[in-house]
C-alpha cells in the first residue's frame, strides 16, 4: 500500500514537473522577448547618441576648421566685411543650412543667411547661452512645423519648409580660448539630417534583427532542450503510471482479501461465545440508524458500518475462560477485556479503507462523565461515531441473553439509555435512539405491539 502512495506521489510529481517545463518554456519565451527588446531599444539609443555625437564633432570640426582662421584672432571672434564673402563660400557643404557665429557676449558675429542681423546683440538663452556658459557642445534632431513660439522656432521652420524638411540637425558648440578654458563664442548650425536619418535607421534595422536572432535562437535552443526532458518525463509517467494503476488494482485486491480476513476474525470472536452470536451485526444495524437518525453524511455511515461490525474485533486477544465467564469477571480479567478496544483499533488501523472507522473503535467504550476506557475522554471529546457505536453496544448487550444476565425488555432497555442520558451515554444520540425506539421499534429485534424481545 505504502509502495503505491509512492507511486502515485511520484506520478503526481512528474505531472507537476511536466507543467513547470511548459510554464518555464513560455516564461522563458516571454523573458527573451522582453530582454531582447529591452536590450534593442538600449542599444539603439546607445547607436543614436553615438551616431548624433559623430556627426556633431564631424560637423564642429568642418566649420571651426572652416571659420576660426579668417574670424578669430587671439581670444576673440572678429568679423571683417572683407571676410564675409570667404566665410559665405568656405561654409557651402550641401548638407549645411545655416551657420551663425556668436561672441560670448550675444553679438551675432556673423551667419550665412539673415545677413542684416549681423552685430545685434541677442539675449543669450537656451542652448547657446548653455554652450557659452558650460563650454560644452549640445547637439539634438530638432522637429519643426506648427506655431513658432520664440525666434529660433521661426527660423527653423523657415529652414525646414525652404528644404522640404520635417526634422533639423541642430549643434551649438563652443569657440573655445587658445588654452581651451572658455568660450569666447559659439557656432549655431542646422544641417540636413537625411543622411544621418538613413545611416541611424539602416544600422538600428541591423541592429535589431541581430538581437532579435540571438535571443530566437537562445529560445530555440532552450526549447528543444525542455522538448527533449518533456519527452524523457512523459515515456517516465506513461511507464510509472502503467505500473501504478498494475499496484492499485493489487492493492485492491490485497485490501479486499485483507477485508475478508478481518471479517473472518471478526466471525471467530462472535462464535468464541454463543450468547453474543449475531451480536456485531446487530450493533452495526443499530448504529447506522443512529447514524441516519441524527442526519449523518455518507463518509460517517460508512464510518459506523465498519465500526459497528468490528467494534469487539480486539477480544479477540481475550481468552474464551474469561469471555464466557458466567460470573462477575474480577479486576485483573476486567483489565484484560479493557484492553479490547486499543486491539482492535490495531488490527483495523493495518487496513488503509477501515483508517477512518479506528476512532470509533478505540473509543466506543469512553463515557460522557470521562469514566470510560481506555483514555477517559469527557463529553464532546468523544467521537460521535464512537458514542453512537458504544450506544447501539449497549443496547445490544442489554436486550440479549448473556451468562451473567437476563435479556431485558426494549422498554426496559429504554428507560435505562435514558436514565444514563449525560452520563454514560451522549445526550444527542440518546434522544436520537428514543425517537428512533417510538418509530422503528423492531429495527431492535422487538414486538411492535408489546415491545417484547423476538425469540431467536
């Protein structure tokens, strides 16, 4: 019995780890999606901050290459008219729009469009006041289109809808000193950024499709590792349950052979004394009407079914002198017979289908008061299947010829369970067997009419 309950908690542990592999599979799934688009959008902004930052040094470097010889002198920027027109044709790189010249102190030295703001002086906000004050270039696609709100808004819509653009490549960088410690300008260019737009997308479609393939074939890997274990636990469970089902029905059959066994023992003590034939039969039939009386489910009658018919099972370990004993039995044969209960609960105990009907058993004999044996339970401490049990002995024992007694009426019999009601006897099933005596009187072997015992 022990061998199938392994069996069968193994099967239940291989079934388990058959859905924890499934579960871990779309996990697992889930988790490199998740990764993996995490890591592509972390690698493509890292490619687009890269990309921007090359093309801002790219193009700082152009035109401070381009402007500081002819504007700078020392460490400051001067503009001559005689060297407008050099700067005008040095800046003309098709993807330039637009290059302003700045001194620190917000004077627009000089810009290739817009020529008539040169020398105004401008409040320095923003980025370029930014790049000035911090030394540092700034460099970001700017979008263009809708309401401008200040004026470098309005000149880059003007740049934008000039060249049929939605976006601008915007860099502010800073004219730096001859010892590199500050800025005595700075440079504010626009350039078209398609090139840039194609290069960014071109390398960011690459870049996804790699990381996409890596952490597919990561899954594809793992999957066919958790197919293959999946295989290997399902042809396990497949063969342990075959040989579970093969122990179940064993088991089965060693139960019920065990069952008819016990029932055969159980006849040998009825037969070991001739006044109590027929009597675990009789306590049986008693106690499931109780039962039913009191409105028990199914799982309890079958609990006093069991435990009505192998109630005494344990006498059996009780010697045929003392069992038969026509007089008062003395103290050292009374504990012999006490003992009767805890033996019984042994020999049923070994037998997995008659597990619920031990408490019954081992205390059929307990009293309300707590004067029973073999633990001296008190009240509600005593199963109620083993009071209903130890009720239905009871009467049994009082209304059947015994050597040392005579058979008492029902009457009698009655009035003596109600006389013991919360003291030897639970009141509940007391007033059960009342009702149940006034109903079905002959469900007790009894006359209807007179309520005398039948003759055997």
């Amino acid at each position: 019995m022990e061998e199938g309950k392994r069996r069968l908690r193994r099967g239940r542990d291989l079934q388990r780890s058959l859905t924890l592999l499934r579960v871990f599979l779309l996990a697992s799934a889930l988790i490199c999606a998740g990764a993996g688009v995490t890591l592509g959008w972390m690698l493509s902004r890292s490619l687009t901050a890269e990309a921007l930052n090359a093309e801002k040094t790219a193009l700082a470097r152009y035109v401070d290459g381009l402007v500081r010889p002819v504007l700078v002198h020392g460490n400051q920027v001067v503009v001559s008219r005689r060297n407008e027109g050099r700067l005008a044709s040095a800046v003309r790189r098709q993807d330039i729009l637009s290059v302003k010249v700045w001194r620190a102190d917000g004077v627009l030295a000089w810009t290739n469009v817009d020529p008539e703001r040169i020398n105004h002086r401008f409040p320095l906000e923003d980025e370029l006041g930014e790049v000035i004050r911090e030394n540092r270039p700034i460099a970001a696609l700017v979008g263009t289109g809708g309401e401008a709100q200040d004026e470098d808004a309005f000149e880059r819509n003007k740049l934008a809808r000039a060249h049929s653009l939605h976006r601008l490549f915007e860099v502010y960088t800073p004219i730096k000193s001859i010892d590199g410690s500050h800025a005595i300008g700075a440079y504010e260019i626009y350039a078209n950024p398609s090139a840039l737009s194609r290069l960014i997308g071109s390398r960011g479609q690459m870049l996804w499709f790699a990381v996409a393939g890596v952490f597919l074939a990561l899954w594809l890997a793992l999957a066919l590792l958790v197919r293959g274990a999946s295989h290997t636990l399902s042809r396990q469970n497949a063969k342990l349950r075959a040989r579970t089902l093969r122990l179940v029905e064993s088991n089965r059959l060693l139960e019920e052979s065990a069952l008819e066994a016990v029932e055969s023992l159980n006849a040998t003590v009825d037969a070991k004394d001739p006044y109590t034939a027929g009597h675990s039969q009789r306590v049986q039939r008693i106690a499931v009407a109780l039962g039913e009386e009191l409105g028990l489910g199914r799982e309890q009658l079958d609990v006093l079914r069991f435990a009505g018919l192998f109630h005494d099972i344990g006498k059996i370990g009780v010697p045929d002198a003392i069992l038969t004993k026509p007089d008062r039995l003395t103290e050292l044969e009374f504990e012999i017979v006490k003992r009767h209960p805890e033996d019984g609960a042994r020999i049923v105990g070994r037998l997995h289908r008659l597990h619920a009907a031990v408490p019954a058993i081992l205390h059929h004999h307990e009293r309300w008061d707590g004067h029973g044996y073999p633990h001296e339970l008190h009240g509600e401490e005593i199963p109620l299947e083993a009071a209903i049990v130890g009720l239905a002995d009871a009467v049994d024992a009082m209304t059947t010829e015994r050597p040392y007694s005579s058979a008492r009426t029902l009457d009698d019999a009655t009035d003596e369970i109600v006389r013991c009601r919360g003291t030897q006897f639970a009141p509940a099933v007391v007033d059960a067997f009342v009702a149940l005596v006034g109903r079905m009187p002959e469900l007790f072997g009894t006359d209807p009419a007179a309520g005398e015992l039948v003759p055997a």
